[in-house]
C-alpha cells in the first residue's frame, strides 16, 4: 500500500517493507493512479481469460513508472536484471535446437553461464551513463565469448556460439539502450513514451486481433498474428503517444521531463514504435515455433515470460535512444 499528499513525503510499501520514500507530486501520483484505476476497470469487465493479464499489469505497470518517477536507478537494475533473464529464457525457447546441436558430446550441453556473464557486463555498464564504456563492455563482451567458447567447449559446433551471439544482441545489448537514455535529457520521458506505447499498443493487437482478425498476416511465422492486429496496434500506439504528450501539458513535464512533440512527431513515433513492435513479435514467434514452445517462460503470469512481454520493446529501446540523442543534439 502507499501513503501520500501532494507536497509532503510519499511512502511507497509491501506490508510493512516501505520501498520508497521521497516527494509525492501531482502529476507523479496521477500517473500511478489512472494507470491502476484504467487496469482494474478493465479486469473487471473482460473475461476471466484475460483477467489475469491486466492483474499482472496492475502490479507491474504502477511499480515501473514509479520508478520511474522516483528512482530511475531502480528501473536500470530492473532492466539490468531482465537482461540476463532474458538470454536464459532465449536459450529455454531454443532448447531443442541446442540440445541437436550438441548431442553426443562429452559434457552434454554448453553451459549458459557465459552468455549470461556477458549479458550482464553489457548491461551493467549502462549505469554509469558513459556511451564509451557501453562500447568498450559490448566489445568485451562479445570478444570474451569468441575467445572463451573455443577454449571451454572445444568440440561444440560453431553454430552454438552464433545463436548465444544472436541471444546478447537482440535481449540484452537492445534492451541496455533502454538503461543509456535514463541518462539523457529528458530521458525518463522518452522511456515512459517506449514503454506505454508498448504496452498500450500491444494490448490493442492482442485483444481486437484475437477477436476480430481475420486476415493473417504471416501465418507460417505467427498464427495469430493478423493485419486487424496490426491495425490496431497502430491506432492504440497513437492512441497512447497522444496521452503520454497530453500528460506532457498536464505536468508531466515536471515529473518525467517529458519533450514537447508536434503531432506530425508524434504520429511518426507511433508508426516506428508499432513497426518495432511487430517486428519483434514476429522475430519471437519465429523463434517459439523453432522451439516448438507457446511461452518463453512465466515471468510474468497470464503473459509469459520476458521474451512474451519485452520482444517489441527490444527495437523499440534503440529507436527512443536515437531520437532522444536526437533531440539532445539539435536543442
């Protein structure tokens, strides 16, 4: 539970545990407020199938954009956290795949421990904010793995290392520019922007498409993918671009540091945040059908796991960060 006032110290707990202290706002309590009260409404008139979808939003929608709000270094460790996750369940979904290709070897199957080593060092460097030691960790990372996979699993094919290679850039290098724009001007805005387009946007596709669509869009990729999906994870992404600006005028400015868009900017950040996320749907159904699985794992319950919940926000993270330092550059 939480206790606040506007101006006065807010307490954020669990039970008797207090996990933040520090200066309640009003824009900052209204985010966390309609987010919760939109996700309750919402449970309470969808079907039980869905229900336990928008519970696990409840929870962890509030708790991200309070970090977000008031210790962005919470929401880098989360992400820091996620990453690493992140490439394990990448190898859980592949599993079959690696399990044909080291049959028969002594030892069984390559160790997950140095992907996840390297998934750490890369996002873990973020929180330091220096773009150059970014480089140097993603480059030590990368290198260290060509150099331990040959000397640790000699006899493993190479094909092994190229698919825990693919695992680090598309989780965990991604997601760490996630970590790098929380250092940018105005950065915590651009992630909540990231992020509630994300979500917005794919709860849109996933509710009208497993509905009303009709159209399949790449059916040998992803079955329930279709383009009545896709047209509505556009029309909630612009949806919800419009929102986060109009919480911009509200005072989010103040709580985020939001920037300002035109609606010619905003309606291009929806068509390229949705083109992220599709993509990356698409590339983690690719991958579930390789790996003959329906969910990447249970992270997080009624959606699956961090692949399920995080696959269009991995782009999406690289096109926020260019257009933050974008923005950064020409203000």
């Amino acid at each position: 539970g939480w206790n606040a006032r506007v101006g006065h110290p807010i307490e954020i707990g669990w039970g008797m545990t207090p996990l933040y202290t520090g200066t309640a706002s009003h824009a900052g309590l209204s985010f966390i407020i309609l987010y919760t009260a939109w996700v309750r409404y919402m449970s309470m008139i969808c079907s039980a199938r869905h229900t336990l979808r928008l519970q696990t939003a409840s929870v962890w929608i509030p708790a991200v954009i309070t970090g977000l709000l008031y210790s962005p270094l919470t929401v880098q460790v989360f992400f820091s956290y996620i990453s690493v996750l992140g490439v394990f369940e990448f190898r859980d979904v592949l599993s079959p795949v690696y399990t044909a290709l080291t049959k028969g070897l002594p030892g069984g199957e390559v160790s997950r421990w140095p992907v996840g080593v390297a998934a750490a060092t890369i996002s873990l460097s973020t929180l330091s904010g220096n773009w150059d030691l970014f480089g140097f960790a993603t480059l030590l990372a990368v290198s260290g793995m060509c150099v331990v996979y040959p000397i640790a699993f000699p006899l493993a094919p190479r094909e092994v290392l190229n698919l825990d290679l693919f695992g680090l850039a598309w989780v965990a290098w991604t997601l760490s520019f996630a970590g790098m724009t929380l250092h940018l001007p105005s950065g915590k805005g651009w992630i909540f922007l990231g992020l509630s387009c994300g979500w917005i946007g794919n709860g849109g596709a996933y509710f009208i498409g497993s509905k009303w669509g009709r159209h399949k869009c790449i059916p040998k990729v992803s079955p329930g993918k279709s383009w009545e999906g896709i047209a509505a994870e556009l029309v909630f992404t612009l949806v919800a671009a419009g929102l986060v600006q109009g919480c911009y005028y509200y005072g989010g400015a103040q709580a985020l540091d939001q920037p300002a868009f035109t609606p010619g900017s905003i309606f291009l950040l929806a068509v390229l945040l949705t083109f992220n996320g599709v993509m990356g749907d698409l590339c983690e159904s690719m991958l579930k059908r390789i790996g003959e699985k329906k969910d990447s794992g249970d992270f997080f319950p009624g959606h699956g796991g961090i692949l399920d919940r995080f696959d269009g926000f991995f782009f999406a993270a690289i096109t926020v960060a260019v257009c933050a330092s974008v923005v950064q550059l020409n203000s």
